[in-house]
C-alpha cells in the first residue's frame, strides 16, 4: 500500500518516489503548496475511498500523519 500511497504523492507533489519518506511535508517539499494540499487531500479520498474530517486534514504535517490517518481509517499500510 505504501507503494501506492507514494505513487500519488509522487504524482501531486512533481517528485520522484525516492524523495519520499515519513517525514516528507509542506515544510520540506516546495511543492507541497496549499493548493497541492488540497489536491492531495482529494485524491487520497478518492484513491483509498476514505473521508478525512477537517481535524484530520489540518493535523497532517507529513507522510508519517497520512500513513496514520489512513490506518485509522482501516486502510493497510505496510
């Protein structure tokens, strides 16, 4: 799943999946704008078919908070 995951990171954010770890975030990533934000929020919605709540979108400051959101979702992540 995780593969996945930073498939679509890597896709949204214009970056390789090598440059993608736990701690990969708006405060590290220049491309990680709000806007991206936004559309990363949509397509891990629609990709692993979860609702995030507006706590939950505003607690992700990296890779590591969206692995956690997403189990807590019941999605798997390895």
């Amino acid at each position: 799943m995780s593969e996945k995951l930073y498939s679509l990171l890597s896709t949204v954010l214009n970056i390789s999946v090598e440059q993608i770890t736990d701690i990969t975030g708006p405060e590290n990533t220049s491309s990680w704008t709000s806007f991206n934000g936004y559309v990363l929020l949509s397509e891990l919605e629609n990709t692993f078919d979860v609702k995030f709540t507006i706590d939950e979108a505003m607690d992700v400051k990296n890779v590591s908070d969206i692995k956690r959101h997403l189990k807590n979702h019941g999605v798997k992540i390895d």
